[in-house]
C-alpha cells in the first residue's frame, strides 16, 4: 500500500477533473488545524476551534 502513494503523480496521468483547487485544499488544512477532539469518560466531544 505504501508504494502506492510514495510516487509523485505525473501531469499525463492525472486527470484534470479530479485536481483540487487550492482554496479546497487552504479550507481543509485550515479545518484540520481548528478541530480538536475531546476525551471524557470513554465519550468524545468535537470543538471547533475559530
């Protein structure tokens, strides 16, 4: 699985379609960054962070 994802995609393969746009790609950074998952007493809690 790992040599998967090791090689860089190459411009004849990739389908333009499927390319993300970058501020796709800022919003889902910026997202993961804001998130914060919270353990207590064996439930979690989701905390966004802005």
């Amino acid at each position: 699985m790992a040599n998967l994802y090791s090689e860089t995609s190459r411009r004849e393969r990739v389908n333009e379609n499927l390319v993300p746009k970058e501020e796709t790609i800022k919003f889902l950074l910026d997202y993961s960054k804001a998130l914060s998952v919270i353990d207590y007493n064996k439930m979690k809690f989701e905390a966004l962070l802005n």
